[in-house]
C-alpha cells in the first residue's frame, strides 16, 4: 500500500508562538488546515493510480495526491521553521533540547512503537488473515520491516530543530541574508518565490536524478525520502529565517503584496502543475514505465515539482493572509487538537479503509466516509487524551 510513509507524507507539529506577539491567527489556520489535507491524503490514496489497494478508485483523486505529495510536506517543514530562530535565541541550549525531545522525541517513540504497528497491522492482516497483533507486533520491532508511516516527519523535524541550535551558536546572523529577501517580498513576493524556487531546484533535483524518488534512508522506524531530505531542510531553513526578525514587515506581512496578489498565485501554481501531469503522461504514454528513468525525466520533472511547490506554498499562505474574520470558525476550534490529530489518525485511517475494503460501494463514497470519520475519531481521541495531566504539553 503507498502511504505517506514511502510517498511524500505529514505531519503537522508546529512550534508554539513563543509570545501573543508572535501568534499568528492566519499561519495557525493554514497549519490546521494542512493537517486536514494529511488526512485527505490518506482517506483517498486506496482509491488512486499511484496508491491502488481497493477495488473501488477514481481518477480525481489522482489529481488530489499528486498534488499533495508535491508540497505539503515542504510546506509543514516551512510553517516548523517560523518560530525556531526565536525560540532558540530565547532558551538556554539544554531548556531548548528539554522542550523539543519533549514535545517531538517522546511523541515519535511512543508512536513508533503503538500506534504504527498498529495501523499496520490492518495492511498485514489482508494479506495474512490467521496474523495475530502480538506476532504482527513483535516481528515489527524486531526483525522488521519497521515502517514508520507519517511519523517519519517527527524525528525529521527534532532533527532539524537541533541542527538549527548548533548553526544558531554559530552564528546567529547566519539566515539574515534570506530575511533580508524576506523583507523584500513584502512588496516584491516573486523574488521570495525566486529563492525558494532557486534553492529548491539546488538542493532537490540533483538528489532526485541521483537517488530516484522512490529510495529511503531507513533505520528501525526512522526514516527518510533520499531525494527529499535536503529539500525539507531547506524549507525548514527558509521558514527559520523569514520568522527570524521584522515578521510583520516581510513576505508574510498581512499588509504586503502576497495577500492582495492571491489570484495571480493561483494561476502561478497551475502552470507547473499541468506540466507535472504532462511529465506522467509521457511517462506512461510514451516511455512506457521504464524502470530506472532516464534522468532527463527527474530533471524536468523536479523542476515543475519545485515550482508548484514554491508557488502553491505562497498561494495557500496568500489566501489565509488575507483571510481576517476574527473567528472562531471550525479551524481555530481545531487548531490546539491539531498536532495530536496528526500523530493518531493513521491508524483510523487504515482500519476504516480495511472494513470498507468488501463494500461494493464507489471510490468518492467510500474516501467520503474514510475523510470525515478519521476526521472525528481523531479528533475526539485527540481531545480525550489531551484532559490527561500532562499530556496538553506534548500534544
């Protein structure tokens, strides 16, 4: 079954503002509304091309996870990144790592070691059906294989917080240059765009012609997409320097250009998009499927791939920029639940998927049903383990 654990996955655990000044209303909604993308994502990956594990699927959401799997990472990885700077320069080395392996160590472990076997587990019992959980478990954890689902993004993540507090005793000047295009993209969003397009192609094509897209780096659950490592940092990085000073005056300013160019954005992001869809066909179509690709293909393809990553990241901040409605709507109410939502839906999700598998019912209805149950458990599992003393500070 493709998941998000060997395509291009989430995670949705965000920094908290360190002050009220720093709370956002707008990025806290974007985040929320991106875990729900997550969700989505997994509600309708059975029923596509690229991940076909129902009988039931439907081209449309094709065009669903081709998009997603081409920037919602990223883009989590540039919204972790905002308060980071801050945050660091704000706490004592030992008090920083304290909080993060609080906040993203013990959720990854406890993660690692329950809730993906056990989302697992539903894969595994369709093809075995006499596998009991315990024997499923225990060979997980032992001799593998140890799949670390949508979690990968946690450790991934405290391994980037804890570079970017080694490069901050460095030098805390180091990402002044980017803020400083950051500043620029208060009236000017395309050189932003450009940087971040830039720097993407820099760091992604090279690893993809290299690695192909489909090589992991794996040890026991911790794992990570080759070709895909550098480009996460790179948005994390970008997004630790843009939160790093003068954030109202920058490329995310309520006031700037992006919010009030929001449709110009839009049309931006689907011209690679379309390219991206042309890339497949001549895939498909024309080349046949070869396995390796020749590496022309990656370097075409990572180009599209990084501009619509670039551009729908500035669009989707674009429209909740200029989104101002005091609120609460259904995200805010969401939003303090969003993180645990994330680390426990997987297994909803996968279990859902595995009792609708022997319904004779269409694709649209049975992600319809998926999406918004997933919705809810998690939500509500969430909640309930957030009442438990303690447990509001890691989820």
């Amino acid at each position: 079954m493709v998941t998000m654990s060997h395509s291009a996955t989430i995670g949705a655990e965000t920094h908290a503002a360190p002050t009220s000044k720093a709370r956002n209303l707008s990025l806290d909604r974007a985040r929320t509304f991106l875990t729900l993308v997550v969700l989505l994502h997994h509600a309708v990956i059975p029923y596509t091309h690229f991940g076909h594990t129902d009988p039931a699927s439907w081209a449309g959401f094709d065009v669903i996870v081709l998009a997603t799997d081409s920037f919602f990472m990223a883009t989590f990885f540039f919204l972790s990144g905002l308060f980071t700077w801050p945050g660091i320069a704000r706490k004592a080395p030992s008090v920083f790592l304290r909080d993060r392996l609080l906040r993203l160590g013990l959720p990854f472990a406890i993660a690692a070691f329950t809730i993906i076997p056990l989302a697992y587990y539903a894969i595994a019992l369709r093809h075995e059906p006499g596998l009991t959980f315990p024997s499923f478990w225990w060979k997980t954890v032992t001799s593998g294989p140890w799949p670390s689902g949508p979690i990968w993004f946690v450790w991934v993540l405290l391994a980037f917080d804890l570079t970017a507090s080694l490069l901050y005793r460095v030098s805390a000047h180091l990402i002044d240059p980017v803020n400083r295009v950051s500043l620029r993209g208060f009236e000017q969003p395309a050189a932003f765009w450009l940087l971040l397009a830039t720097v993407s192609f820099l760091v992604y094509v090279p690893a993809l012609v290299y690695f192909g897209p489909n090589k992991w780096f794996e040890f026991g659950p911790f794992s990570v997409q080759a070709s895909r490592v550098l480009l996460y940092f790179a948005y994390f990085f970008i997004g630790a320097s843009v939160g790093a000073a003068n954030f109202d005056s920058g490329i995310l300013g309520a006031e700037g250009r992006l919010p009030k160019n929001r449709w110009q954005w839009v049309i931006v992001t689907l011209i690679p998009y379309c390219l991206l869809w042309g890339m497949i066909y001549i895939k498909r179509q024309i080349l046949g499927n070869p396995d390796p690709l020749p590496h022309w293909y990656h370097v075409f393809y990572g180009t599209f791939f990084v501009l619509f990553s670039a551009s729908i990241l500035l669009a989707i901040l674009a429209f909740f920029l200029h989104e101002k409605s005091p609120g609460p709507n259904l995200l805010d109410r969401m939003q303090a639940d969003a993180y645990g939502m994330f680390l426990v839906h997987y297994p909803i999700a996968l279990w859902i998927q595995y009792a609708l598998y022997d319904y004779a019912l269409s694709a649209i209805v049975k992600a319809a049903i998926g999406f918004v149950l997933t919705v809810i458990l998690s939500w509500g599992l969430t909640a309930a383990l957030r009442k438990i003393p303690g447990a509001s500070h890691v989820l």
